[in-house]
C-alpha cells in the first residue's frame, strides 16, 4: 500500500482535539510534583533523620519502578485499599501517577542545584547579618533554580511523554485517538507518523519556552 498523504493531513485535525489531556497532565503534574520536590528537599537541608530516611526510599521507589507499574498501582491497587479513591478517574490517577514519580527526580535535581551553588555565598550573607532563611531565600535559592530550570524542563519533556500511558487506564488522550484511528482506517504509518509530529512540536513549542526563561534568569548574570 502506497502512503496515504491525504490520510496523513487529515488525521492532524482529529488527534489535535485530544491533545489538551496530554498537555494538562503535564503541565499540572509538573506542578504538583515541584512543589513536592521542594518540601523534600527543604526536609532534607534541615537532615531531619527519620522523614529524610523515608524520602530517600521514597525516591529510591519511584526512580527504581516502571512508571506502567506506578499506575496500575494508583488505579486498581490502591482504591481496593482505601475505599474512597475507589471512584477515582484515570485523569485523577496519571496526575497522582506522573506527580509523584516526577517529583522524586526533581528532588534530586533540585538538591543537585543548591549543592551546586558555592558555599561562601551562604557564609557571606550570614555574616553580614542575614538569617539562614533569608540567606537561602535571596542568595542561594535564585541560583539554584537558575541551575535547575534545565533539569526541571527536561523532566516536564519526559512527564509530556510518559502521559502516553494514560490509554491503559482507558482515558482517551492522543495516543489512544490515534490507536483507534489506525485500527479503524489500517493506515498505521500515516497515523502514528501524524502522531509523533504532534509530540515533536508540542515538545519543540515547550523546549523554546525553556530557553526563554533560562535567557531571562541568566540576564543578572551576564
């Protein structure tokens, strides 16, 4: 069978339309887990021993286990458990899903880059008169989000991706249009081919934000 370029056109309109789940679960999701990430990383500077000990195998857990498993685990393990989230929806479980395991690798990005920012720094604003509070929030934090922002939109780019799986729990999403649009029509190259144009664009889009923002945070330092 020769390519379908007529096919290949049309299917963009179709797939586009279910494309606000993926980048809602990403965005959201990106959220939700920096903020965890921070709160983990805050624990763990203060070395309070047992919640650093539990953040660690916390870590350990979601960057050493299938993100697939992860969700099978949010969406038919836990609400056999805890009988409240036996209603949960599978947008609900990939944002709990993609929040949590991302927040584990943002933990350590963002660890990495406050580790990374000169020690000095904090010495000089503390003897100046600063509090270790205010130290951190003026000095050192700026920087390190300035060192982080690539780490945190890679790991966005990798969440956008990872949100694909979200037609195993049934949601409709572009991945699963596009599945339903293959089988439906038998033209499998022209769809997915369709498919990952739309991702690749999606991720370009959001990769020139990235930069913007790091020209931004960089102009202090130029």
């Amino acid at each position: 069978m020769k390519f379908d370029l007529v096919y290949f056109l049309k299917i963009f309109p179709d797939l586009i339309k279910y494309l606000h789940y993926t980048i809602s679960m990403s965005i959201i999701s990106t959220l939700i887990g920096f903020i965890i990430a921070s709160i983990f990383v805050a624990i763990k500077l203060l070395n309070i021993k047992i919640l650093t000990k539990i953040i660690n195998v916390y870590i350990s857990f979601f960057r050493g286990t299938p993100l697939l498993v992860q969700l099978f685990i949010f969406y038919y393990g836990i609400p056999q458990i805890i009988k409240p989230l036996k209603n949960i929806s599978p947008f609900g479980a990939m944002i709990i899903g993609l929040s949590l395991c991302g927040s584990a690798y943002m933990t350590e990005i963002i660890r990495g880059a406050i580790e990374s920012v000169p020690k000095g720094q904090l010495e000089a604003a503390l003897s100046i008169g600063m509090t270790q509070l205010q130290a951190f929030k003026r000095i050192v934090y700026p920087q390190a989000i300035r060192i982080a922002v690539p780490g945190i939109g890679n790991e966005f780019v990798d969440l956008l991706k990872s949100s694909s799986l979200a037609f195993v729990l049934g949601l409709t999403e572009i991945l699963a249009r596009a599945q339903m649009d293959a089988a439906s029509s038998f033209k499998v190259m022209e769809t997915y081919l369709a498919l990952a144009i739309v991702y690749w664009i999606v991720v370009e889009i959001f990769n020139f934000i990235q930069r913007i923002i790091e020209k931004k945070l960089s102009k202090a330092y130029s």
